[in-house]
C-alpha cells in the first residue's frame, strides 16, 4: 500500500470551511445558562481531538454531491456521540489522562463524568431531532444501541481467557466500527446518493473503524504515554484481550500459551507482562525489530491492512475527486498513526 500522509492534512483542505461551522453547531447546541455545566462542556471539548468522524461524514458528503446545512448537523450529531462514549469509556477504564490533560472523571469524579456523558447524549438526540427526517434520528438511535451492546460484551467478557477472534473482532465493529460507518453512511445519504452507493460509502466506514480499532489496541500495548497522550496499559489491567495476545495465545505451544494465560490472569503489572511476552522482552517495540517468534504484533497490524485495502475497495466508483482523495488518504492514515 502506497502510503500518502502520516498526518490527518490531507483531510482537511476539501472541508475546511465546513469543518469549522460544525465546531459551531456544536457549540451552539451544548450552551447553557448554568455556568457550571458550561465549565464541564469546555474540559470535555478536548476530547474532540481529531474530528475523525465528522470529517469522514462530510468528505462522503462531498464525494457524492454538495455539503448541505444537513451534513453539519449530522456531522456535530455524531461527534457528540462519540464524545460521550468517550467520557463513559473513561469511566469504565479508570483512566486518567486524555489527549495529554485529565479525564472529566479524574477532574470532577464519575458521577458527574457519567452524567456529562448522558447529556452529551440527550443533546445529539435534541439536535439531530431538529432535522425533518426520522431516518437519520432512526439510524443514529440504532448505532448507538449497538455500540452500547458492543460495550457490554467487552465487559462481560474481561478476563476470559477463552475469548476468540471472531468474538474480539464482533466486540469492535460494535463499539467502534458501526459508528465510522454510520458516518460515511449519512454523508452519502444526505447528498442523495444512489442506494449501492451509500452502501459502499457505509461498508467503507465500517472496515476503516475495524482498522482504526485494531491499531487504537496496539498503540495501548506500545506506545506511551506522553506519545498517545492518554492512558496506556488500560486493556491489559482490566483483563481485555487484545489481538495480540489472542494470536499469540493461539499459536504458542504449551508452555508458551500458559504464561501469557497466566501474564492476563494475575493481579499486579498485566502490561508489564504481556509486553515482554509479546515484544521480545524488550518492553517496548524498537524499529525494525519483530515483534515476537508467533509474529503477533505483525499479524494484528496486517489485519489492520487488509480492513483498509477492503475499505479501500468500496471507493472504486466513486467518482475521482479532492475528497475521495482524501477519503483514501484517511484509510491509509490509519495505519501510520502513532497518536
């Protein structure tokens, strides 16, 4: 794959504009006269980081027809969501930092971060309520469902030690890659697409999330800290098996397969252990070295791949254009990043 940027420029240029109108919209719908809750809505507007899925929303958008009042709703819509799964995961993960500052639960606590989180919620519901159709108040509300399942079985599954492929793969489309998809599904649909087309534009999306999220479970194995700039470590502590330690779990002999079962299953430092499991002791991956005899690192990062080279096949008819370039400057951004 011909690599094309390792930075998220090449996203920007065919939106920009719009991009900027949408921060507004989203501004504009979390204001409120409580000063307090205002305070609350200016720590979490950190979290908006890269505005990955409104730029994917409206670059679908603007690869099928023109940028409408629509897509910047739809856009700030599902930003809000993915905002407030981030404040819950936060939560969920006890974790302390988020692009390189506090977490809202480490600055105010989980309740009030748990309930940030629901208003968040309510408020993409209000706005997306605001647009004539049901069909995108309905697709949203179904997203979300499924995210909040995929959550769920993450959870219900920590520390198995049993869990498959097929199961951690089935975990991220839910929590993570129906929400990409959900987004180039919308553009699409909001500028009048064809039918096959916003399907294409959705199964896009969809396998971009799956390489997104394969690679977002490597970096919390070996990147650091202050190169993620937020907590890393978090899955292992919290006995979440990864595709790392499934491969490696799964084509290590005996003895091998029962000290990473062990490493995932004793309290103390997890990642500690599974990091001189899976990264030939060394603790941190070094360039150019391979990763460990199973080759584990390099298979999750070569599932990655091919999610994007399948990604990438949905944009064959799209007719060619800045933003179906950049459409596949994003698929290919995803796995260069290292924040």
């Amino acid at each position: 794959m011909q690599t094309r940027t390792n930075t998220l420029s090449d996203l920007t240029s065919p939106i920009a504009s719009a991009l900027d109108r949408v921060i507004e919209v989203f501004d504009a719908e979390l204001r409120t006269d409580l000063g307090f809750v205002n305070h609350l809505v200016e720590q979490v507007r950190r979290y908006r980081g890269k505005l990955l899925r409104p730029r994917l929303l409206l670059l679908a958008a603007r690869a099928t027809g023109d940028l409408r009042q629509e897509h910047l709703v739809l856009a700030a819509v599902v930003e809000m969501v993915h905002m407030a799964t981030l404040v819950h995961d936060d939560v969920l993960d006890e974790a302390d930092v988020r692009r390189k500052g506090a977490t809202v639960n480490r600055m105010v606590g989980n309740e009030a971060a748990v309930l940030l989180g629901d208003y968040l919620i309510s408020h993409a519901y209000h706005l997306c309520s605001s647009l004539g159709s049901t069909h995108t108040s309905r697709r949203i509300a179904a997203v979300t469902n499924t995210v909040c399942e995929g959550e769920l079985m993450q959870i219900a599954h920590r520390g198995n030690c049993e869990l498959t492929e097929s199961d951690y793969l089935e975990i991220i489309r839910r929590k993570t890659a129906v929400l990409t998809g959900l987004c180039c599904e919308l553009g699409a649909w909001a500028s009048g697409a064809a039918t096959e087309t916003v399907e294409h534009l959705a199964a896009f999306g969809t396998d971009l999330g799956m390489a997104f999220q394969i690679v977002d479970d490597l970096l919390d194995l070996t990147a650091t800290e202050n190169e993620l700039g937020k907590t890393v470590g978090r899955d292992a502590e919290l006995g979440k098996w990864t595709l790392p330690a499934i491969h490696y779990r799964d084509h290590a002999d005996g003895e091998d397969r029962a000290k990473i079962v062990a490493a995932m299953s004793k309290p103390g430092d997890k990642t500690g252990r599974l990091r001189a499991i899976l990264l030939n002791e060394s603790g941190m991956v070094k360039d150019g070295e391979r990763a460990s005899a199973a080759g584990s690192i390099d298979y999750a990062m070569d599932t990655a791949r091919s999610y994007v080279q399948s990604a990438l096949a949905h944009l064959a008819d799209l007719p060619s254009s800045d933003a179906k370039d950049s459409l596949t400057a994003a698929a290919e951004y995803i796995v260069t990043r290292r924040i």
